[in-house]
C-alpha cells in the first residue's frame, strides 16, 4: 500500500466510523468492495433460493386464501433478491456474473434453505422462524454504511415483517385445531428451531468477518447477541400458543436477563455449508433448470426489442 | 457466449409516491427494452401501493458529477452564508420576516 492509499484508508474508515454513509463513485478500499459484494450477493442468492422450499407449497395450500398470501410472500422473496442484486450492481459487478456464480455453485447462500419443507406446517415456521431470523439480522443492516446497501434492507425490513406473522398465523392455526394439526406445528418447530439458530453464523470467538465488519459498520452487533435475541424473543411465542421448544437445556437465566440454551451442533451446520445438506444439490439444480428453461424468454424480449426499435427507425 | 448477448441492460426506476411529489430514485432493473422496464418496475418497486408514477431511464444515459468534484461544485456555497435568512439579526420588535 503507497502512502496516499493508506491515507485514503485512514480517512476512509475514519469517515465510517463516525457513521456516515458511503455512496457508490465514492473512494472505498478494495476490501471493503469485496466483503460488500460477497455479502450483498449471497444475501440475494439466499432471497432467491429461499422461493424454492415455500414454492413447493403454493400449488398446496389448504386455502385459497393460504395460497393468495403465500403466493404474495414467495414474490416479495424474489423482490428482495432483486433489490439486493440491483445494490450489488453499483458496487461494479454484473448480475450476470453473480448469478453465474449461484448456479455454477460458487456462490453460497443462506445454509437454512438446504432443509426440506415437509409439511404444510414447515411453510408456518419458515415464515415465524427463519423470516424471524432473517429479521434480526437485517433491521442492523438498514444503519449499514453502504447506502444501497442500507436503503435495499430498509425496503425489505418493511416487507418482512408480514412474512413472520403469516408463519406464525399458521402456527396459530395448527394449534387451535386436531391432534394430528398440533403435532405437525410441534414437529415443524422441532426441525427448524436449531437450522433457524444457525442463521447467526458460527460463534463469535470463530466467525472470520466479524471484527472487520464492525469497525466498517457493515454489521452492528455480534452473531452471539442477535442469536440470544433471537431465543428471548421466540421462547414466549411458542408458550403462549402451547409450542414446546426443542432444547431441554433452555431456562431462564435472572442473572443475565435472558435465556440459556443448548449446545449447537456446528458439525451440521459446516456439513451443510459444505454441500452435504439433505437439499443442496436439488436447490441447485432446480435453480440451473429454472435458469435454462428460461433462457428462450430472454433471447425472444431481446429479439423482440431489437425488432421494434429497427421498425421504429425505418 | 451467445448468453451474454441475452443480458438485458440496465435501467435505473424512479418513482412518484403519490401527486404532488416529484419522482424519487428506488432503485434500478434489467430489462430488454422500457416497457418492459416499466412493467418490471411496477413488480419490483411497487407491490404495495408505494407509487402513481413510474419513469425508468437507461442507467448508460445518466450523468453524474464526481465525488473528487464535490468541492468545486458545492463548497463555494460555505461561504455565502448571507443566502439564509438567519444571517440577517432582526430586532426583538420585529418577530417574523
């Protein structure tokens, strides 16, 4: 690094820290575009391939009106993966390329859309648990110092709370009604309780952005903190509709105002990272073929575009 | 690649929220060509009533000053303070002007 690059630096994260935001065409050192980039794309990656467990749901739905909200939902996923890929974009790197990168397997997204949607009750707790998740962690990132960045998770924070309530609704539900209905909730909470919990990124003492993050205010507060939020704010949810939370291990602890809770099985979570989860490789090739099939769409608009603008010259 | 040839380029989408608000930037889009745009647009940005208007512009056709600019541009300003009312001490007497 010459001596004006290191001056542009300390000035630069002296600028962030004191948290102001930082705009496309402004000066940005080059790890600060990359760790932007790499985060901003797999948070839409994770968008994306988050329609596909829920997708699978539409077509089931027990009610027209489930299947209305559903549907609604699944969209709002796609607009917030588009949202992200357009704040990814000014960052100086191509939707093509990202979206290259997804499907060549590449990319990573979000481990939790690797667990399969079983029953109609996993579409209730993917909305209360994961969407919930999802939540804590993105409400920081609306005070992110990349402004498109920061304004893209504004848009979706506003969008993603209707999605943790239609989840929750439908737990509601199954819990109001048969045996069977009330053992599918409990079964759904029992599956997606721990995958939910690792949403947070491994623990603090072993997450490998974290501290450099925060000193560039891309992220506020540590994955152990929005972790045990996240359990504070569950454990009464599940109590107050009969729910019975999966850990034997989680009290209430006076002392730290929170709860304890059980150890996480990381070797899980890395073996889903790593490609071994139940639906790693369906996700990816329902993505390729989704990509394929709609290659002839694509080509036809350009065609089509072309043609009217060669009519309208003549 | 005969991909590439089927990426679509990039507009940037401004919205009105309602009447007598001027178009705001939200964000931007692929598409082949602006009514297409237009359309995406209306699904991405709008799905919950948050516009009456819509304009999408090719992002290849916007100028945009520089940041290394923004003294020139916008510094002079600093020190012509005598643009704002409150430069002007009123006495007690006279309230409001």
């Amino acid at each position: 690094m010459n001596v004006t690059q290191e001056h542009l630096r300390e000035e630069f994260d002296a600028y962030v820290a004191s948290d102001k935001k930082i705009e496309p065409k402004d000066w940005m050192p080059d790890a600060y575009r990359k760790t932007l980039i790499r985060q901003i794309s797999q948070h839409a990656h994770s968008e994306i391939v988050g329609m596909l467990p829920e997708g699978k749901w539409i077509g089931r739905a027990p009610s027209l009106q489930r299947k209305a909200i559903l549907l609604a939902k699944v969209q709002d996923e796609a607009g917030h993966g588009l949202y992200l890929y357009s704040a990814a974009e000014t960052l100086g790197v191509e939707r093509a390329d990202l979206v290259d990168d997804l499907l060549s397997g590449k990319a990573k997204y979000s481990s939790i859309f690797n667990y399969p949607s079983l029953t109609w009750a996993d579409i209730g707790a993917i909305g209360w648990l994961v969407d919930g998740a999802a939540i804590m962690n993105q409400v920081p990132l609306c005070r992110c110092s990349y402004g498109p960045y920061a304004r893209a998770m504004t848009r979706v924070c506003k969008e993603e709370s209707f999605h943790q309530r239609q989840g929750y609704s439908i737990m509601m539900q199954l819990m109001k009604g048969t045996d069977a209905q009330k053992e599918m909730a409990q079964d759904a909470l029992n599956r997606w309780w721990w995958p939910s919990l690792m949403m947070f990124g491994p623990s603090d003492s072993e997450s490998t952005h974290s501290s450099q993050n925060m000193k560039w205010n891309i992220k506020r507060f540590s994955n152990d903190e929005l972790r045990q939020r996240m359990v504070d704010m569950t454990v009464p949810q599940a109590e107050c509709i009969g729910l019975k939370m999966p850990d034997p291990d989680l009290k209430w602890n006076e002392e730290k105002g929170g709860h304890d809770f059980g150890e996480i099985d990381w070797t899980e979570f890395y073996d889903v990272i790593a490609g071994n989860g139940i639906c790693n490789k369906e996700r990816l090739e329902e993505r390729n073929k989704a990509h394929d099939d709609g290659a002839w769409v694509r080509d036809a608009a350009v065609a089509y575009s072309e043609k009217r603008k060669a009519n309208k010259q003549r | 690649m005969s991909e590439n040839k089927s990426n679509w380029p990039l507009w940037e989408v401004f919205v009105r929220s309602r009447q007598g608000l001027g178009h705001k930037h939200v964000g931007s889009l692929h598409a082949s060509d602006a009514e297409m745009a237009i359309g995406n647009a209306r699904d991405v940005y709008t799905r919950r009533q948050e516009g009456v208007s819509i304009w999408v512009v090719p992002a290849e056709s916007i100028s945009a000053s520089s940041p290394s600019d923004s003294e020139a541009l916008f510094d002079p300003a600093n020190d012509k303070v005598y643009r704002h009312p409150t430069f002007f001490v009123l006495p007690d007497e006279v309230n409001h002007m």
